[in-house]
C-alpha cells in the first residue's frame, strides 16, 4: 500500500463527515503466502536474518500496522544492582557504553543497544514494576537456579511527547488474560471492523496475530529472536528510527504489557527520567513461585541525570 498509516483510532473513522475507507490490493494468498515463507524459515537451522528482514518489509509495505501514539504518563525500565548502586541516568538508560555485551533478545540485534521498558499497569494479576523486573532478569523464575535475593533499581520516565508504537495486541493468550490489552485492542477492531471489508480484515488480523504471537510467547530458540528482530528492523525501516514496539510481556504469563524502543527515540527527548527507586527481591525457601518485591530506597533525578538513592520516606516516587 502508498499509505503509512500514523495512528488506528475512532477519530481516524470519520474524516470530514465520511467514514474512512481502505482497501488492500495485495490478495489474501500472497500474505499467507509470504507469512508462511517467514514460519518455514525460521525452523530451518541457520535461519538467513536478510531473508526475514525482506519478507517482513515486503509484509509491511502491503499492509497498514496498528500504530499507536502512547501518551500514558511514564514507563518503567528496571536494571538489575550486581555491585554498586546506581548513580546516573546513563547507567539505568540503554547501554551506550559496552555494546559488546549486548546478546540476541526479542528485538534487538547482538550488541545492539535498545530500550526495553514496560507500561506501569496495575491490578490483580499485575504490577508493572514486578514486570520490568522479570523482563529483564529471566533467572527469577528459572526452577534450576539457586537464587535467593535480588535488588533492582527501577527508572521512572516521564514521557514527554508522543510515541509512536506499533501495537501487537492480537495475541489470543493476552486478550484472555490482561484487560489492559483487551482495552487496548478494542480500537483496532473498531477500526477494522470500521476501515476495511471481510476480505481485508481477515488479512490484516492473520498478520497482526502473527506477529503478535511471536512477540508474547516465550521463545526457547534464537531462531525466534531472529524473526522479531527483523520485524522491528523492517518496522524502523519503512516508518523511521522513531517508532517503538508495545506487546504481552512472556514473563508474566502475558499479564503484563511491554514497550520496545529505539535509542534514537531515547536521545530525542520523548522520555525523561525523574526519579528512581531500588526494590529487593527475596524468593521465598518453601515456594519457588512466591517472591516478595519491596521498595527500599529512592531518589528523584537532578537536571543533569544524577541521582543519590537513600533509604524510602516518601511512597508517593514510586506510584
């Protein structure tokens, strides 16, 4: 399609008194098509990452993504305290001083810096602390590990101007269980159900659904990670450097809800850090299941991203 698509919302349905109307050009056997491409290779053995980068840029470039201008108030990215405390904003950011370190992950390249980080949500089944937590330290629900105790040091960033995510709501596990993403999705269907005949709506939820899967589910094999990277690389590729990803967080069984980001997106200012805070995690010996999270010192951030954690007095930084 000529079109890029800023935005799916109810505002988008009417434009000057008329519904808004699109059409996909691209026949319902070429997507599956070239999905199926993407599903066959990556059980291949040594996946070809410049084949799956082509195939999901041709994908995106025939069909509109479910793009959604964030404006909550924060996010939260937690890293994890092995030695000292953290002191500045550039050691709790992505890392932009040891790429060599950097692994494989969900959407990043090896050695590649990106800014994992998650929506603050709350309710019986999630906290969006506890998910920041887990996304970035796998090893606490690792049944083989022998951990005990654990500190963390959570950033919470202001968001400053609208960003830009594509939404991978469409995973059937997380709609059953987040009524978040529920509250999420509901726009798009709107929109859909709305934007697009049967046809095409049947095209587009068999490639956000996908695509959604692939981001929520819990992947044992870097071959995996091979596909989501090169769908976020297409993503960056056709839509710019400033376009992040929001999806079901594995970890919390698809309670939780995370966000993918660009450095670029972090050094344009979308974000601002404001205040930190330090958690302590302690497994309990009778449960492997049953943690306990507690904030334990905090700190607000000066105009320069330094910062001094100190023991807790006011609960009021961390909600």
């Amino acid at each position: 399609m000529e079109n890029k698509y800023e935005f799916f919302s109810l505002e988008d349905l009417v434009k000057d008194g008329k519904d808004l109307k699109m059409k996909i050009n691209t026949s319902f056997e070429t997507i599956e098509s070239l999905v199926d491409s993407l599903k066959n290779e990556v059980k291949k053995l040594n996946p070809s990452s410049l084949f799956l980068e082509t195939v999901c840029y041709d994908l995106i470039s025939r069909l509109p993504l479910p793009l959604h201008k964030y404006d909550d108030t924060f996010v939260l990215r937690a890293r994890e305290n092995i030695s000292n405390l953290f002191t500045t904003k550039s050691e709790i950011s992505y890392n932009s001083t040891k790429p060599e370190v950097i692994s494989l992950g969900r959407f990043n390249r090896a050695n590649e810096a990106m800014f994992y980080c998650t929506a603050p949500i709350s309710g019986p089944n999630v906290n969006g602390a506890l998910t920041t937590i887990t996304e970035t330290c796998k090893e606490i629900f690792d049944e083989e590990s022998n951990w005990q105790h654990k500190s963390f040091t959570i950033g919470k960033w202001i968001v400053q101007k609208h960003i830009k995510l594509v939404a991978l709501a469409f995973f059937d596990e997380a709609l059953k269980k987040s009524v978040h993403m529920r509250n999420i999705i509901y726009h798009f269907d709107q929109f859909l159900d709305s934007a697009f005949n049967e046809e095409d709506q049947v095209k587009c939820r068999m490639f956000y659904g996908y695509f959604s899967q692939c981001a929520g589910k819990v992947n044992d094999t870097d071959s995996n990670y091979l596909l989501t990277n090169a769908f976020y690389f297409a993503i960056r590729k056709y839509y710019g450097e400033e376009t992040g990803i929001l999806y079901s967080s594995a970890t919390t069984e698809n309670h939780g809800i995370n966000i993918v980001l660009t450095k670029e997106i972090v050094d344009s200012g979308y974000l601002k850090l404001d205040a930190v805070v330090l958690y302590e995690i302690i497994k309990s010996s009778s449960n492997f299941y049953n943690i306990s999270c507690m904030p334990l010192m905090q700190s607000l951030v000066d105009q320069n991203g330094n910062f001094e954690l100190k023991n807790i007095i006011d609960q009021s930084l961390i909600t």
